[in-house]
C-alpha cells in the first residue's frame, strides 16, 4: 500500500473524509429545522390553532427561515473571507517593503509560543525562503492575527447550500404527520401533535447522536444535549403560546 493511499484512508476513516467540511452545515441546519418548526406547531397546539394554521405557519416557517440560514451562512462566511483576504494583503505589502522586520516578528511569536531562539530563528530561516513566501504568509497571519485561510466563494456557496438543504429536508420531519392528517381529513389534533412529537424528539436525537459519532464522542450525550435543546425551546413555545391564547381570548 502506497504511503499517499495510507493518508487517504486516514483521513477518511478517522477524520470523516472530504465530507467533513460540510457536516457542520449539515448538523446546524438540521437541528435549526427541526427545532424552529416543532417549536412554532406546539406554540400553535397550544393555542388551539386549527391544524390548517399549523400547516400554514409550518410551512411558511421553513421556507422562509431554510432560505435566510443559508443566505445568512453565505454572508458571514463571505465576510470572513473578505476580511482574511484585507489583511494578507497588508501582510503581504509588507513582506515586500519591511521583510525583516517581519522575519523579526515572526521569530519573536515563536519564542513567545515557547520555542528557543535557536529553534524559533531556524524555522524561520526556512519559512524565509524565497520558495516559500506563500508559506511565510500564511504562518504571519496564523501567528499574528490568528487567522486562517478561509473556502473560497464556490466552498462558500457549496455551505450555504448545505444548510438550506438540510434546514428544508429535517424541518419538514414536524409536517409530515400534519400533511398526511390533512390529506385524509384527520381531525385528532391530540393524537396528531404527541406523534409529531415522538418523531422530532427521535430525529433532534439521532442527529445529536450523529453529530457526536463523528466527533468522535458518547452518541447518548450527544443525542440528550440535542434532544435537551429542542425539549426546552419547545416548552418555551408551549408556554408563550398557552398564555397569549388565554391573554387574548
């Protein structure tokens, strides 16, 4: 087995492959579309809203809300880019003009990270090297301003895109049962939302569960701090949405 294919498959098996990058998107919007959706239909059960309502504000709530995540993840991490790439800029205008200065400054961060100044000065020595400007770079401003290099626009996009996706496919998992009663012209809104909930609090557990397994932690952790989370805003909704219906009535 050659050594480029013993990397691979470290990579893949321990570190979850090229995947990786995208399951936080993929984890973060799940859960948001889970929880927001439940928490806006046990809101509406408590209000005694009609299982048309529910539909309504269920439906409109992923739509909207799936669609400002992803655009929201876009912004920020466009921002982020924006930013990194304003300074490496400045850092490399003074690469150019003042390069000992910042081999200077570089050593200088090493040692404060614990390096000896012969170990520091001999690192930076061949971080110096014409060759390896690029390489230079990047570590002043990992060093000094503790910023890496950011995904690129397509990356960017290819998140963005993760998080709607996801936020659309779970947030729809509290309206399936709604969609089918309405379908067959169901009418037990009790029966309707305890097995809407059963089935959300299993997806908020699995997720959580899963997002711990490729992190390498305790799957019931995971899943009871997932699951703890949609629990406790979905009260909240039950109790805003109990006490404005008696408020207003």
């Amino acid at each position: 087995m050659s050594s480029e294919h013993s990397i691979r498959l470290h990579l893949e098996t321990e570190h979850g492959g090229k995947y990786v990058p995208y399951i936080k998107s993929i984890i973060y919007g799940g859960v948001d579309g889970v929880i927001t959706t439940f928490a806006i239909i046990t809101a509406s059960y408590a209000a005694d809203l009609s299982i048309k309502t529910i539909l309504i504000l269920g439906l409109s709530n992923v739509l909207a809300d799936g669609f400002s995540m992803g655009f929201g993840d876009y912004a920020s991490s466009y921002s982020e880019r924006e930013h990194y790439l304003s300074e490496r800029n400045k850092e490399i205008h003074e690469y150019e003009i003042n390069f000992d200065n910042e081999v200077g400054e570089l050593v200088q961060m090493y040692t404060q990270k614990g390096l000896s100044l012969d170990d520091a000065a001999e690192m930076v020595s061949i971080l110096a090297k014409p060759h390896n400007k690029e390489m230079f770079i990047n570590h002043m401003m990992l060093m000094e301003f503790n910023l890496c290099e950011p995904d690129s626009n397509h990356e960017i996009m290819k998140h963005a895109l993760s998080t709607i996706a996801s936020f659309y496919i779970f947030g729809f998992v509290p309206l399936f049962t709604y969609i089918f009663a309405k379908m067959v012209s169901f009418q037990n809104k009790h029966f309707i939302f305890m097995y809407t909930s059963l089935v959300s609090g299993f997806v908020l557990f699995s997720i959580g569960a899963l997002s711990a397994h490729l992190s390498k932690r305790s799957l019931l952790k995971g899943g009871f701090i997932t699951f703890t989370n949609g629990t406790i805003a979905s009260a909240t909704a039950y109790l805003i949405g109990y006490s404005l219906n008696k408020i207003l009535s």
